[in-house]
C-alpha cells in the first residue's frame, strides 16, 4: 500500500530500500537468465553461434545461480520436443569449463528421469531420455552407458502385458534410437542392434488383437507408433543412420568410454517399483495419410522422419494444450523444412481429434489449434478443407465416436468460415445415406452454435430438408388439455415457491386415504419437511376444496400426478436453462416426496418421469440434454431410469440420445469414482465406522454401475435386433450396422470399469449368446 493511500504507514528506512533494491536486481538477472535459456534456439538460423553465445554469457554466473541454470536447463529439456539436441550441446560448451557444474545437469536428469516413471508422466520421461540420448552424442556422457541405459528401460515391462504397462518400455527405449547421431550409432552399433531384437521380439509375441478397435477407419490397417518405429529404426541402420528432421548440432563430438567425472547411468527401478508405479502407455496408431498419400512420389518422406515429425507435433501438443497460442506458434516452429511438414500436421492434428478410445483433448481443443494454425500460416487453409473431403469420402468406413466429433468440427469450420464449403457429397441423387446422415449431425450440432433462423438463412436452400426442426416445446400433449393443468400452474411458481401447497394438491388429486395402522410406520416429521402421503388426514381440509376447485371424479394414479407435476415445471421453465434451474430448486422436493419407497416402484416412477421430459423436448436435444442433467444433478432422476427410457424411445438414434446416455454413465461413474476416494481417506483416518459405512457406499456405487451398465447393453442389443429384424431395405442393413458400432464404443470408452460384465456379457447381457455378430463385438472388447 502507497503512502498516499495509507499516511499513516511508517517511512522505509535507507537500509530497508536498499535492500529491496538488491532483491528486484537479482529477480531481474533471474528472469533474465532462464530467459535466455528458455529461448535458446528459436530462431533456426545461426544455431550454433546462439550456443556459444549464450555459453560465454552465462559461463561467469555458475557459481552465483548455478542451481538456478540447471534447473531452468533440465525444465526446458523436458518440456520442449525439438530442442533436446541443442541444450546437449550447450551443455557440452559449458562442461569444457564447468565439468562439474555439467555433471549435476546430468545427475538430474536422471533423479528428474525416475520421478517421471513412477509417477506416470510418460511425456516428461521421454523427453528425458531423449535428452540423455543426445548428450551422449554431444560427448557429455558416454555412447555404451546410454545405451545401457535404454537396455535397463527396455527391461522394465519385461513379462507385463501391454495393458498393464509392458509397451512403455520397449516404446521408450525405440523411441530415443533415432536421435542418436550417425557417429554415436558406430560407437555403439552391436548394442543398438541388440536393443532392436529385443524390442522386435518382444512385439512379434505382443499379438495386438486390439488394435481394431482403435481405428478411426474401419478396415484400414494402420500399425501402431511402436509397430511403426520399430520398422522404422531397422531401415534407419540400412541406410547409414542418417535423418533430415534430427538435428545434430556440428561441432560436438561422441565418447564411447565412460567420461571422466560422470558417474554411471543406472535407472535403478526394479519391476516390482514398475508394477506399482501409475504407467499405463496406450501406444496410439500412426496419423492416416489423409494428405500426404498423394505426394509421397514427388517428395518423400522416410519412415524414420515421418516417425519423428510426428513425434514433435504430438510431444508439443502434450507440453502446450493449456495455451493453443503458444502451441500453435511451437507447433509452426518445429526446424523441418519439407515440403510434407504442414500436410503431416494437419493430418496428425485430425487423427488425434478422432484418437480412439477418447483424443487426450477434448475435440474442440484440436478445431481451434486448426484455425489459429490457419490463422498463422494461410497455406493450411486449403490442406484443412482437402482433410475434411478426404474423411467424408470415408465417411461409411468411420468409427462412431469418430463420427461424432468431426461433425462438431465441421460445425465450428462452418460457423466460421460463413458455410463456406463443398456441399456436393451432401445433395442431389449422388448423395448417399451416410453423407446425409452426417449432414443431419453436423446440422443438429450447429444449432447448438447459431440461432436456428440464422442458421437456415445461412444454409444453401438443398440442405433445408437435412436441417433439423425448430428448436421449442413440444404442443398438443395431453396432459395440457386437462382442466388440473390450469390449476397447477398457478401453484408452481418462479417466485415465491411454495411446494407444500403444491404437494397438497398432488395429494387432493390422489385423494389418499392411508390406513390407521400405516400412520405408525412412518417417522415423525421434522421441521421444515413437506408432508409424506402417509402422514396426512384421511378427511380432506375444507380449505383445499376452496383453492383447489372441484375434486376429480376419479382418483388419479401416482405417475399421472407426478407427470403433471414435471410437465407444468417444465412449461414454466421452458424459457431459459435458468428459468428451469430456478423451477427445479423450489419445486424438486415434491416430486421426490412423491416418489414410492419401494425399488420397482420408484423405477416405474423415474421412468414416467424422463418419458415426460423426452416428450416435451423432443425438438430440441440440447434443452433436453440439459433438463435430464438437471434432474440427475438432483437426484430425483437415477441414471439408469434415464438409460431404459432413451434406449426404449422411438428417436433413440438420435444424437441427443446418444448424448444423454453419457451423461448418464458419466453421472453414475462419477459416484463410483466419490465412493473410492471416501474409502481411501477413511483408511488412512482409520475410522472403523466411517470405514465400514463407506464400504457399504462403495459396494452399491458398484453394483449400481453394474446395473446401469447392464440396462445399456440390454437395450442397444435390443435396438440390433429390432433393425434386424425390420431389414427392409439398405438404410435399415446399414442402421443395424451402426447399432453394432455403438456398442463397441460404449464398451470401448469405459471398459475400465465394465471389464467383468464384458468378460461375461454372454451369460449375463440378454441376447448376446444367440447372436454371433453381438458376442464377436464382446469378445473383442474383452481382448482391449
């Protein structure tokens, strides 16, 4: 605070402002010196001058901010992908003088190296290694103890299943080869081969029965980015070790003995620390040559430097999602000049927004990395457009889940780009089935994104009839006709909420008479609750007959109150997600009043509950979406009530549906995922009766994911065989056939948590035993 803000705040004396001057000159020299590390090779040209240049500056400041520079190095080699090579030969530079110093750096890594395996961080542990793999190169360290090195990471998945961690080692080790220089690779080239036939052995007994189920293209074959290197490391030795994309400073030169005052490099994790660490690698496919196919025979492109192009743009993706600025400049930035690179980026940003079983970011991540991408480089544009037309031609071929997200994207490039786009697939007599039901996709999703009139307005007048309808309340229901809806409206209210009188009126309506002996079943009301049915009169106050008008000449049934209830919440709400919000929170407690205690009974109930909400927005998904998220939220809908209601409607191949039914599996396993972690604080509170209450907790959080789960594969099951059955014609086959892909993306996406009912979907899902194409889904599933 400032003196003139506060005149009563004492002077600072000379000694006191000379001290804070020194400190705000050392924050500068700091920030000035990790600043000078952290752009060190930006600019391509010039490198090896920008090396000794910064050498000399910093050469002086070892002793006073040593710490600081080896912990802004080591940060910076394992976190920027194409800049592992430079910071080793700046290193060798200040290891001339510094040896020491130099040493510490190295010794580092390697503590930094361990800390990222047993904690999971795959990314920041291979760029670790990478980072030792070029100082070897650069003669830091020595050629045959980095190759040791490799050898005992290569060790650490020995005898692990791919699922359980076995792919991380032999992926980490293969990954690094490439970056040895050509003159390190002769230094050490009987142990680089011996690496190679370890890793080649270790993948011809892998058997990868699922990758299938991770192509975004049905059919089309791809090997995975550990197939693909090691293929790509064997060729790299036919051909001298030679690559265009690795950059090997000039100037530095390799050891093959141990050099003096480096100690050995020894991981020292042994399997049983493996086994318990949090490593669990996906090893994702190679990028579809979406692109880059056409022009392999003009300039091609190695296998070895495609790998490591694509490496880069993954890597940055990693270190840089939280900021698509900066990631689009490190990604345009990457020191490859070939004529592939902005096509081989591009083509790598599509698959990985298509990666299945999920992308690592979520899909708009990569549409709005594209545009800025775009934005900056005015030549991607076009290869952007030519990627699109080549996924729709594939459209027939594509994943579900693949499906879904590039309709989002196209949405976006549309929004943005005033729909300017090549509508040729999607219109007249060429038009197939698929194409139009992704036109019908990308239309629903951009509704969510423009206002619907605008939207039509914008829309070519061909596409009209693949638009979806106007988004609004359903018109005409039922119960709307029924004098008892007038009446209720005046009940349920935005302002001034009063659901003990709306209660009251659910009960006239019921005209509940509970039996005497009932009354002492039920425990006394506390203050502030609404009436339970059984705890009111059997005679019906005077008073309610005046404000409720004249009584029903039939008792209503208990899900046609709870519908009316909903329906006149819902028409209240309709307006605004807000409006509804506001409705729900005065007014949800009467419909879990209302709702039976007993299990069949309060399933029925939730069900006439969500059949109600489908009904009223059944031309508009996203309000719908939002509505069943709401009750959900509240917990006076149960996911699975949601899921048997969805799976049974006449529209359940609609995206809305497809939508809510993750939802609702998201809701359920983020219960499941709550009662894990309660359990664990409990044990380490050692509380034996919070232990044995949130045990109790975890076992119906278990069985209640069982339960859904179940209920979702019943009824997409179901859904197979009823298209099955009604196969008239194509559309039909091919709707069978969609039905089947969904099932494999349900059981795909959280097979984590599904793995024993997929194990024994035939004896436990109906259905599955009696149909040959379902079990095969589920057996390969299980292989996942």
């Amino acid at each position: 605070m400032s003196r003139a803000a506060n005149p009563n705040k004492a002077k600072k004396t000379s000694e006191e402002l000379e001290v804070d001057s020194v400190a705000k000159k050392q924050k500068a020299e700091k920030e000035r010196i990790r600043k000078l590390i952290i752009t060190l090779g930006d600019e391509n040209k010039k490198v090896v001058s920008q090396i000794r240049g910064l050498a000399a500056a910093l050469e002086d400041d070892i002793e006073l901010h040593g710490a600081l520079i080896q912990r802004s190095v080591l940060d910076c080699a394992k976190c920027l992908p194409v800049k592992s090579g430079i910071y080793a030969a700046w290193l060798s530079k200040m290891a001339d003088k510094h040896p020491q110093w130099a040493t510490g750096v190295v010794l580092g890594a390697l503590d930094d190296l361990r800390a990222a395996i047993q904690g999971g961080r795959t990314t920041n542990a291979q760029l670790l290694l990478r980072f030792l793999v070029s100082l070897a190169s650069t003669g830091v360290v020595g050629v045959d103890a980095v190759l040791g090195l490799l050898q005992e990471v290569m060790g650490l998945s020995h005898g692990l299943p791919p699922n359980k961690g076995g792919d991380f080692g032999c992926f980490m080790a293969l990954a690094q080869l490439p970056f040895l220089s050509a003159s390190a690779y002769q230094q050490g080239k009987d142990t680089v081969a011996g690496l190679v036939a370890d890793a080649s052995k270790y993948i011809q007994s892998r058997d990868p029965r699922w990758k299938p189920l991770l192509e975004m293209m049905i059919g089309s074959g791809l090997p995975d980015r550990l197939e693909e290197i090691q293929k790509a490391v064997q060729s790299l030795s036919d051909t001298g070790w030679s690559s265009q994309v690795v950059l090997h400073v000039p100037g530095c030169q390799p050891a093959s003995d141990r050099v003096v005052g480096v100690p050995d490099l020894k991981l020292g994790i042994g399997q049983d620390d493996f086994r318990k660490s949090r490593v669990r690698l996906q090893v994702p496919l190679v990028a579809a040559r979406l692109l880059t196919s056409r022009m392999d025979a003009a300039a091609p492109l190695s296998a070895t430097d495609r790998w490591v192009l694509e490496d880069y743009v993954l890597l940055t993706l990693d270190m840089f999602s939280c900021d698509i600025e900066e990631c689009s400049k490190q990604l345009l930035r990457i020191p490859v000049l070939h004529p592939h690179f902005e096509a081989a980026v591009v083509e790598v940003l599509f698959c990985q927004m298509l990666q299945l079983p999920v992308p690592r970011l979520p899909p708009l991540f990569y549409s709005r990395l594209l545009e800025v991408c775009a934005e900056k480089q005015a030549s991607m544009n076009k290869l952007i457009d030519e990627a699109f037309q080549a996924l729709f031609s594939k459209l027939p071929d594509l994943d579900e889940d693949c499906l879904d997200a590039l309709a989002g994207t196209f949405a976006c490039r549309l929004s943005k780009n005033s729909f300017q786009a090549d509508w040729s697939l999607f219109v007249g007599t060429e038009a197939t089935c698929e194409a139009k039901r992704f036109a019908k996709m990308t239309f629903q999703k951009l509704q969510r994104l423009l206002e619907h009139h605008n939207m039509m307005h914008r829309l070519p007048e061909a596409l009209h009839v693949l638009a979806p309808s106007e988004p609004k309340p359903a018109s005409g229901l039922g119960v709307v006709s029924k004098p008892q809806f007038g009446r209720m409206i005046n009940l349920v209210r935005l302002k001034d909420a009063n659901p003990a009188k709306v209660f009251d009126f659910c009960q006239w309506l019921m005209k509940s008479t509970p039996k005497a002996e009932d009354f002492d079943q039920v425990a006394p009301a506390e203050e502030g609750d609404l009436p339970h049915p059984k705890r009111q009169k059997t005679e019906v106050k005077p008073e309610v007959h005046e404000d409720f008008g004249d009584p029903p000449a039939q008792s209503w049934p208990l899900e046609e109150v709870a519908e009316l209830v909903l329906a006149v919440m819902l028409q209240q709400g309709h307006k605004t997600p807000t409006h509804m919000a506001k409705i729900l929170d005065g007014h949800a407690e009467v419909l879990k009043q209302l709702r039976p205690a007993d299990e069949s009974g309060s399933q029925s109930f939730g069900k006439a509950l969500a059949r109600c909400v489908f009904e009223f927005w059944r031309a508009h998904g996203q309000r719908l979406e939002i509505t069943i998220d709401a009750l959900l939220n509240r917990k006076v809908l149960a996911p699975r009530q949601v899921v048997e209601v969805a799976l049974m409607s006449k529209d359940c191949d609609e995206l809305y549906v497809w939508n809510v039914l993750h939802a609702a599996a998201r809701k359920c396993l983020g219960r499941l995922q709550s009662a894990r972690t309660e359990l664990a604080i409990a044990k380490k509170l050692v509380e034996e009766g919070a232990l044995e209450k949130r045990r109790t907790e975890l076992d119906e959080a278990i069985q209640e994911t069982a339960d859904l789960f179940l209920s979702i594969f019943t009824g997409l099951v179901r859904n197979v065989e009823e298209a099955r059955e009604s196969r008239s014609d194509e559309s039909n086959g091919s709707m069978c056939e969609i039905r089947l892909r969904r099932i494999t993306a349900i059981g795909r996406r959280y097979l984590a948590d599904i793995k024993p009912l997929v194990d024994a979907a035939g004896s436990k899902i109906p259905g599955v035993s009696c149909s040959p194409d379902i079990a095969k889904v589920f057996a390969m599933l299980s292989t996942l």
